[in-house]
C-alpha cells in the first residue's frame, strides 16, 4: 500500500503534467517530482513543449546531486527511445536515482521499456500510483496512441431544454461570460478546434484563443464540403491562429490552405478528416461545430468526450444540440458515464464519457 507521501508527490506531479496541456502535442503531457534519500522534495518538471526537455529531466536538472539515492514520481513510464532529447529511463539511471515510482505505462511502442531498463540497472521499479488521475490528465494523448486518431472532445452550449439557438437562429448568449472563457481553456488544450459550414457561414467564427497567457493557438479547421462556407475575408482566415479548410475531392476553391477529403453519406468522411490531422500531429481535437456535425462524429464513432454547458434557460422551439446521429430506437441510444458536474458561473458543466469506452 501506497505511503501518504507517495501519494502527495504523485499527485503533485499530476497537476504539474497539466501544466503542458496543449503545448506539447505529438508528445504526451508528464510532469515529474523528485524527493532525496530522506523523502523531502527537492525537484519538479513538466513537458513544457514538443522537442523540449522531459518532465525528468526538469525535475532532474532543479535536484542536481540530491537525486543520488532519492525517488522519481512520474506520471508516465519514463521513455526508452532517443527522439529529439534523450531516454528519460538513461538520464535517471545516470542521476544515481534508487527507485522509480510511476503511474501509467507507455503504449507507444516506439518509447516503452523504460521500466524494464531501469530494474535492469537496478533502480526499484513501482507501477499504477494514481493511475486513473493520471490517466485522465493525458487522456488525449493516450486515446490518439491506442486508436491511432485524435482524441475528440465534443463541446456545447444549449438551454435546459436543449436548445442550442432559438427559433429565429439567434444564439447569443445562451451561456454566461464565465461558460464562455471556459471554452477557452478547453481551446488552449487543444491541438485543433473544428466547425462546419454551417457554424462558419452562421457566426463567422474566429475559434482563437483569447484571454490566456501564453497559449499554443490550435489549428482551426472548418469542414466545407462544397467550399462555399469560408469566403474571403473570414476571420477564420486571419493570421491569429493557422487555418485549414477541408473540402471535397472534387469541389473547387481559390483558398490555399485545404485538404481535400473523401465524400460520405452526409458532407465528409470522418474518419479521413481525423486521419489527416493525425498525420499533421494532432492528437486532441474540440469539436465545436453544431448539430450536423456533431451527429456526423457520433454516427462515426468519433467523439469520446462530451462537454455540455447548460444554461438555466429556456426557450422551446429552435436547433438542438445533436441532429441526427444514426439512432433509430431507444434501445440504440448511446449511454454515458458523468464523470463531472461543475457550476461556472450561473450555468453547469457536465462532463461524460461513453459507457465501454
């Protein structure tokens, strides 16, 4: 069983690991604690930024010389590859540490074995502390590599009667300032935020994030079947943030910044817009486009996250927040597990994964 001061170093180095959310995407968000022989603290580091130093080597380089002997708190198995920095697994091995304490295990085959490495050295190795908190803070980036995708965050705003706009299209606000600068912490976690067509021609949206030192801008795509949503002089277009717009094979445009995507039933294929920001090193993806969209990602199989913020409002008649998503009956309904309930502001954030998931 686990010592309380286990426990707090671990849990520290959770909450430093959150510090790289957004910023260090194709990697995974880690953060690292390190105590001396004695148990007391005397280092701490987080994955700041892709190409940058590991949490390890933060946390290794603030302890210096009292590393020698003492414990490493890690959220994610130390890595055992040379990328663009060096093996954390070596670097601890070197800095003398004596035992090795970490929550999640490495699923990318390119960078595990770094617990095998250091028993092979000799360094105590320990596993699952903290696991599922762990696991929840970089579940982007642990989905994109066990599903070979982007992690998909489904975002939304309605009333308490579902209701995402009201009868004549208008929809601001429905939710509160507070709700909204929200959104924007969701935005700065992300490697890229998507709406469609009719979320660009409706709101002619800028999807930049605002009011947050220091954010890594996500890439904005609109998905534009036709190519006709996003005109000349979009704000979408501006240089705040990159841009992409994926369209049709066949469709015919003048902008620059496209992907050209397979067709579907409806509008685009899904599967192929995830592959294709994959393979521009997008692992997490807010999706914040309205209910055609949204259906199309659920129909696919593609949201694993939903975030609704609900406002103590009503207004009966208007577009709801999911359209049709290929259920038929009710046996079919997809059912959620809430894994959060948050007041902000006059409305609640609730937060749900899928049963099975």
């Amino acid at each position: 069983m686990a010592q309380q001061a286990d426990i707090t170093a671990m849990r520290r180095a959770v909450e430093l690991a959150a510090r790289g959310l957004g910023a260090t995407s194709p990697n995974p968000v880690v953060g690292c604690v390190i105590t001396d022989a004695s148990g007391h603290q005397v280092g701490e580091g987080w994955h700041q930024r892709a190409g940058g130093p590991h949490a390890e080597v933060h946390a290794l380089r603030e302890a210096g010389v009292l590393a020698r002997g003492g414990t490493a708190y890690v959220t994610l198995e130390p890595c055992n590859h040379t990328g663009r920095t060096g093996p954390c697994a070596q670097a601890l091995i070197e800095a003398g540490v004596s035992r090795v304490v970490y929550a999640v295990g490495d699923p990318n085959p390119q960078a595990t074995g770094g617990a095998d490495t250091l028993r092979e050295a000799g360094v105590t190795v320990e596993q699952g502390l903290l696991e599922d908190e762990a696991d929840a803070v970089n579940t982007a980036w642990l989905t994109s590599v066990r599903r070979g995708r982007p992690f998909v965050r489904w975002k939304y705003a309605a009333t308490l009667d579902g209701r995402i706009a009201a009868a004549d299209g208008t929809s601001r606000w429905i939710t509160s300032a507070e709700s909204r600068a929200d959104v924007h912490r969701l935005r700065a976690e992300a490697d890229a935020v998507v709406v469609g067509s009719g979320t660009a021609r409706a709101d002619d949206p800028h999807l930049a994030v605002r009011g947050i030192d220091e954010a890594v801008q996500p890439l904005r795509v609109v998905v534009d079947t036709e190519a006709t949503a996003v005109k000349p002089g979009a704000r979408i277009l501006d240089d705040a943030a990159p841009t992409l717009i994926a369209i049709a094979e066949d469709a015919e445009t003048t902008l620059t910044e496209v992907v050209r995507l397979p067709r579907a039933a409806r509008g685009l294929s899904v599967p192929a817009l995830l592959d294709a920001l994959h393979a521009r090193g997008v692992r997490s993806v807010l999706l914040e486009g309205g209910p055609t969209l949204a259906g199309a990602f659920v129909a696919a199989g593609a949201v694993d996250q939903v975030v609704g913020y609900l406002a103590p409002v009503l207004l009966g008649a208007g577009p709801q927040a999911l359209a049709d998503a290929g259920i038929s009956t009710i046996t079919e309904a997809l059912r959620l597990d809430i894994t959060e309930t948050v007041r902000i502001g006059p409305d609640l954030r609730i937060t749900a994964t899928f049963k099975g998931a």
